[in-house]
C-alpha cells in the first residue's frame, strides 16, 4: 500500500515544476504545459483522497470533471494565444505588456 | 469798501502806496540787468506823495479802520484791513521820505555796481514790508510784514555777498532778529489764547479788550475768559523781545554794528532811519499791553543799552561803526522813553532821529563814496572808513561837513535842532519819573545825561578826526582831488539838513510842547514839574559844550593822543564790552558743545539703536529663511518626493506582464502562509 504521503509529494513536486513553467517560461504553449501540469497535480491529490470516499468515489468524479474542465480551458487558451499570437506576432509573454496602464 | 471814491477810500490809497513798492520789486527783478533806478525811484515818489496826502487827510483828524475777512479758523474769523491813525500815518511819510531821498543818493552812489538791479529791488521790497507793517491792522499781518522787513533787510546787508564779511553779517542780522520773531510769536499767540481775536483795533483801541480787562486776585479777566495775571506780564516781555531785536536792544544789539557791511545808503534807511525803529513801533502800537513790570524792565534796557552804546562808540575807528552804536544808543533813548510812559516824547525823538541819523550815515557815505574814488583813481589802498587815517577834509567837502556837523548838533541835543526838542523832552520826562518814583530811579535820568554827554564826545571825535587837522594817509598836494560828492548826493545832505532844524518841528526852538508832531501823541501821565524844563536842557548843554571843547582840544592838534589807551576801560569800550567775545564763548561754543554731544548721540545711541534692530532683523530673516527652506519647504517637498517614491515603487508592479503579476501573487500568498505559520 503505497502511503498518502507519497502521492501528496508527487503532487507536491508536479505542481511545482508547473508553477516554475508558468513563471519563467517564454512560450505560451509551454507556460499552457505548466498550468496543465498544476491541474493534474490537483487531479492527482483528488484521486490520492479518494481513497477515503470508496463508496460513492467522489474523489474519481472530480477528477473527471477537472479533467474535463482542464481540457475546456485548454481550449479557451488555445484561442487566446492564436489571437495573441494574430496581435502581437510573437506568443512570448514577456513581450505582451500593454496590460500595463 | 463800497464805491471807489478817491478821497473817501483813504485805505485804498494806503493799499496802494504799500504796493507800489512791490510793484517796483517785482518789475525789476524781472527786467533785464544793470537798469531799474527810474521806476524804483518813480514808484517810492508816488509812494511818497500819497503817504503826503494820508498824512494830511489823517494826522490829528479821524482815524481811518478799514478790514475785510481773510480767512476762517474754526469759529474765529479774521479780519485783514489798514488801521491809519497819527502814529501810522506818520510813519509812512517818515519812511517814504527818507526812502525817496536816499533813493536819489543812492544813483549816484551805487553807480557802476554791477548788480544794482537787485539792489533797486531789494530797496523797494524792503519799502514795501515797511509800508505794510506801519498800516496792517492785525498782528498776524505785521508779523508778516515784520519778517518780510527781517528779510530784506538780510538781503540787503549781504548785498555784496561775494565779501565774506557782509554774508556773515547778514546771516547774524538774521539769526538774532529770529529770536525777537520767536518772542513776537508768543506774544501774539497769548493774545490770541486770550482774545480770539489779533485785531489792533478791538486789542488796543480805545475801550478796547485789553484796557477793559480787569484783574482779580491774580487772575486777569476778560469777559469770560479768564487766566493767570502772570501771562500779561508774559506776553509783555515776549513782544518787547521782539522789539528788542528789530531795535538792537541789549542784549540782541550785536548785528546792528555788523550789520553796517551792507552799503552806506543801505545803512542809512534801514540800519539808522526806519527798520530799527520797527521795534520802537511795535512798542508804541501796542502800548495798552504792557504792564508796569515790562515797562520797567523797558526802562532799564533801554537805559543800559543807551549808555552802552555811547561807550563803545568813544573808541571806535571805523565811521560806520561809530554811527550804528549811536544809532543803538539813541534807539535805547527811545525804548527807556517808552518804558517811562513818555510815549509822544518818544516818537518824536523816533522822527527826529531818522533824519539827523540819516543825514549822518549819508555823509559818511559820501565821504567814503569820494575817498574811495580818490583811492581807485590813485591806485592807493588804505580803508578809507578809518577814521584815524582821515583828516583835514573840512576845506575839500564843505556841505559833507556841515551836514555832518548841523546833524551832529541834532544828534548830542545843541540848541536850535531838532534834537534838541526831541532828546531834552525825553531827559525832562525821565528827570519827572524818577522824581515821582524817587528812591534809585534818581540815577535813571543822570545815567541819560551822562550818555548824552558821551554821545558828544564820540561824534565831535569822528567830526574833527575826519575834517579837521591833517589826513596821516593823503598827502597835501593831493588832497586837491577830493571835492564834495556829484550834484544828486549832495543835494540830498542838503535837504536832510533842512530837516535837522528845529524850524521843521516847532516854531519855538526852546520848548517841545510847542511841537505839532509832540502835540500829535500828546498823553499826560507824568506830572509836570516845571524845574526840569529848563534844569535839564542848560546841564545837558553846557556838558555838551565843555566836552566838544575838550574834544576840540585833543583832537584837532592832529597828535594823535594816547588817552589811556591802556587801561582796561579803553579795552572794554574799544572790543564792544566783549560782547561777540562772551556771546562766542558761552553760546556759540556751549551750542557746538550741545551739538557735539546730541551728534555723539545720534551716532552711538541712535544710531546703534538703529543698526542693533538692522542686525537683529538681519538674523531673524535668516533663520526665518533657513526654517522656511528647510523645515517647510523640506516638508511639503520630502511629502512629494516620498509619494513619488512609493508610487515608482509600485509601478514596478504594474509592469504589464503576466508572468509578473503572477509571481507577486505566489509571492504574497506565500508571504501570507510563511507569516500564518509564523505567528
């Protein structure tokens, strides 16, 4: 039986290295990767504490839902990013500043 | 002054003979150089005639009181008008008289002077101040006139200003006749305090406010003003000060002998024959204000400056000299008169005196007017008004020295002169007073003859010294060439001699009451006492006699003698008592001291004061400004300057870039779990 603990690690660390991606990273697509990343961290802590819901599995079904979710998002920021992309010709981020003022 | 009737409006004539005068002033100065005699001359003759005509409209008839409001202070209205009664009817034809004759000496005289328009001017301004102040009803008005005559009599004396000597005269004339102004001043502001009014007419008049006022346990009362008995007696003195600096009076006589740089003619109508005697009519205007206290102090003054006068005159070398303490001596007769009551004794020696004193100036003048040319023509140079250096002169300028000599007669008082009418009636008037006050008044009267006696000596002096025995400066075989002056000056001595005569005044040559001009100002106050009327006259006389012998015989041998020219009396008379010396030690020197002493004031005290407050100012402002600059300024600025600050430092922030924002949010929300943890 593996420990809760080690799940919560895993999680841990892939949220993580998404958080890493989406801060440093200077392509859209890659910083889309790391938020992908820290959604399955969750997904994955979501199925870790569906061990204490056997019955009804309410930890699965979340998971599904934020995979679904995850996957309509995905798109929304896919659409985004082409229209960056359209706009700025460049999906770097860091060149994307006119949020400012 | 309704309707213009010549003989009715006997003011306006007045008006108009003042102003003619002025006329001729202003016409001159304004005209072109080097001219101005005719119309000076033409002016002070129409001055002249109408005065003559006043005169007889006026004298011993009814007065003439004329006014018109001047101006309004408050509720007391003042009037301007022409008073003209005996005494200022007679001074105008005194003054416009003796102006006409010594403008027609003065052509010749002042001939070849470059700046003889001003001196025409001068002359008719100085006519005019005196015109106004003999016929001015108000004493605001002759206190005007008084310093306008002050003034020109100024400017005349420094005539030829370019001599040091005559501009410090001037100025000195000037100086001492302010401090008589300063007492005039007060007594017309008591009299006004008191009155409300400075009309002669309601002040001195007959009935008028002064003799009605009554005292009552020290308190002198009018109507229902009422203050201290003790001011009467003050406002007397102040006039009298005033009075006694226009008349020379002891102790303000010492410009009048300064006073004799201006030209002779000058000399002569304002220093001898009318400005000075402004004082001794001021007095007779009014009388009715002075109390026996003045009156005696009056007495005494006069007394003392008579004598004084007489002795400083015995030594003097300079003919001017001589004759202006002569002047001051005869002007301390008429004072002391005054101040006795003899107010009619008193202005008929005024009269007398203008002439014989005129006459003696103008012949004096003609004799420096001849040896003056004589030194020109023979480039000779000696100070010809040295009375020690002329001489013999008798046979060269006949009417020169019998006018000198008929107005020195006048002058000592001899018989058959007018003089002798004038000056005995004052003896005898004092001879009655101090026989009424008896007591130490007695030396009073015998003081007078002594002057008297001394007045003899000192003009017998100068008259032998300057025509008889030899000249020490001229040489015999020259003295060829001096002869009297031309026609106009000599013609003027003439007529001026006339006027020394007894005939002019009285038909009696023994007795003044015989006088019209006594008879004129007639009052009774002394009583009678018929001894003296014949007493004083045969001592004064026979004095007189025996000192011009005596003179004769010292100063006709042409020796000059040493008659105790050592001695410390000699001294006294010869330097004027000292007096310049006193006045310069104790008042000019104690004045200069005073005024080193408020200087080291003003500059230490004052001035420190001042320049304290400037630095302390100084430095406020500077720590005032350091304060602002710093302490508010730094505020409001650091209060910029630090939200500036914040704000870059939170634009930082807000840089636009999402990678940005997002690591602030992860580092706040770890911030906020680090901090959560902590605590």
């Amino acid at each position: 039986m593996i420990p809760l603990s080690h799940f919560m690690l895993i999680s841990a660390g892939l949220f993580c290295i998404g958080l890493f991606a989406v801060l440093t990273r200077r392509n859209a697509i890659q910083v889309l990767i790391g938020i992908e990343f820290m959604i399955n961290a969750a997904v994955l802590n979501f199925v870790a504490f569906g061990k204490y819901d056997k019955i009804s599995g309410g930890g699965q079904m979340f998971a599904l839902f934020a995979i679904v979710l995850a996957a309509a998002g995905v798109a929304v920021a896919l659409a985004i990013i082409l229209n960056v992309y359209k706009y700025f010709k460049s999906i770097d981020p860091s060149k994307t500043n006119t949020l400012k003022d | 002054m309704e309707g213009i009737n010549f003989t009715e409006n006997r003011s306006l004539v007045a008006l108009l003979a003042a102003i003619l005068p002025l006329f001729s002033f202003v016409f001159i100065l304004s005209s072109k150089k080097g001219g101005g005699a005719s119309v000076a001359l033409s002016t002070i003759t129409l001055s002249f005639l109408l005065s003559m005509y006043l005169f007889l409209q006026i004298w011993n008839l009814e007065p003439e009181h004329k006014q018109i409001s001047w101006f309004i202070i408050g509720n007391v209205q003042f009037y301007a008008g022409v008073l003209l009664n005996n005494l200022s009817v007679l001074m105008m034809v005194l003054v416009t008289g003796i102006s006409v004759l010594v403008h027609i000496y003065s052509r010749e005289y002042m001939k070849n002077d470059p700046n003889i328009h001003r001196y025409w001017a001068y002359l008719g301004l100085f006519c005019f101040s005196m015109l106004g102040l003999v016929i001015s009803d108000s004493l605001l008005l002759i206190y005007l006139f008084w310093e306008l005559v002050g003034f020109s009599s100024y400017l005349l004396i420094g005539f030829w200003f370019s001599k040091h000597t005559a501009s410090q005269a001037a100025k000195k004339a000037f100086i001492m006749n302010r401090i008589g102004d300063l007492g005039f001043l007060t007594g017309i502001m008591i009299i006004y305090t008191k009155f409300q009014t400075l009309d002669l007419h309601s002040l001195f008049g007959e009935g008028g406010l002064i003799s009605t006022s009554t005292f009552e346990s020290n308190f002198w009362i009018s109507g229902s003003q009422q203050m201290p008995a003790i001011w009467l007696s003050i406002a007397g003195f102040a006039f009298f000060l005033g009075a006694m600096a226009k008349s020379a009076q002891f102790p303000l006589h010492t410009w009048l002998p300064d006073a004799m740089e201006g030209p002779t003619s000058v000399s002569s109508l304002i220093h001898a024959a009318t400005m000075v005697a402004a004082g001794v009519f001021l007095i007779a205007r009014i009388y009715p204000v002075f109390d026996p206290l003045v009156l005696d102090v009056m007495v005494w003054i006069g007394a003392f400056t008579a004598f004084m006068a007489a002795t400083i005159a015995l030594t003097q070398n300079d003919i001017k000299r001589i004759l202006a303490y002569s002047t001051i001596s005869q002007l301390g007769f008429m004072v002391m008169a005054l101040g006795i009551g003899a107010y009619s004794e008193s202005i008929f020696h005024l009269t007398t005196h203008a002439f014989f004193k005129c006459l003696l100036f103008l012949a004096a003048g003609s004799v420096i007017h001849q040896l003056h040319h004589y030194c020109v023509r023979n480039s000779h140079d000696f100070d010809y008004q040295d009375i020690r250096l002329m001489g013999g002169l008798r046979k060269r300028m006949p009417i020169a020295f019998w006018g000198m000599c008929i107005a020195s007669a006048a002058l000592v008082g001899l018989p058959l002169t007018s003089g002798f009418l004038s000056k005995d009636s004052i003896l005898i008037s004092a001879f009655e007073w101090a026989a009424a006050r008896e007591g130490i008044f007695i030396v009073l009267p015998w003081l007078m003859v002594l002057t008297s006696w001394l007045t003899a000596f000192y003009i017998f002096r100068l008259i032998f010294k300057v025509f008889f025995s030899e000249s020490r400066e001229i040489k015999t075989d020259k003295m060829m060439q001096i002869s009297d002056s031309p026609g106009q000056m000599t013609y003027v001595l003439l007529i001026l001699s006339f006027f020394c005569t007894f005939i002019v005044f009285s038909v009696n040559p023994a007795t003044f009451e015989a006088s019209w001009l006594w008879k004129g100002f007639q009052v009774t106050s002394i009583k009678e006492i018929s001894i003296f009327h014949w007493l004083a006259p045969l001592i004064l006389n026979l004095g007189a006699f025996a000192l011009i012998l005596i003179t004769y015989s010292i100063y006709v041998p042409g020796r000059e003698p040493k008659l105790m020219q050592d001695t410390w009396l000699y001294r006294i008379s010869n330097r004027e008592w000292f007096f310049n010396e006193i006045y310069n030690f104790v008042l000019i020197r104690s004045i200069e001291k005073l005024s080193l002493l408020t200087y080291g004031f003003d500059r230490i005290i004052i001035d420190g004061i001042v320049n304290r407050m400037a630095a302390l100012t100084q430095t406020i402002s500077v720590i005032s400004d350091w304060f602002d600059r710093k302490i508010i300024d730094g505020l409001v600025n650091s209060t910029g300057s630090l939200s500036r600050y914040i704000g870059r430092f939170f634009r930082n922030f807000q840089s636009g870039r999402l990678q940005h924002y997002l690591t602030t949010m992860l580092l706040v929300v770890l911030s906020f779990f680090i901090l959560s943890y902590l605590i």
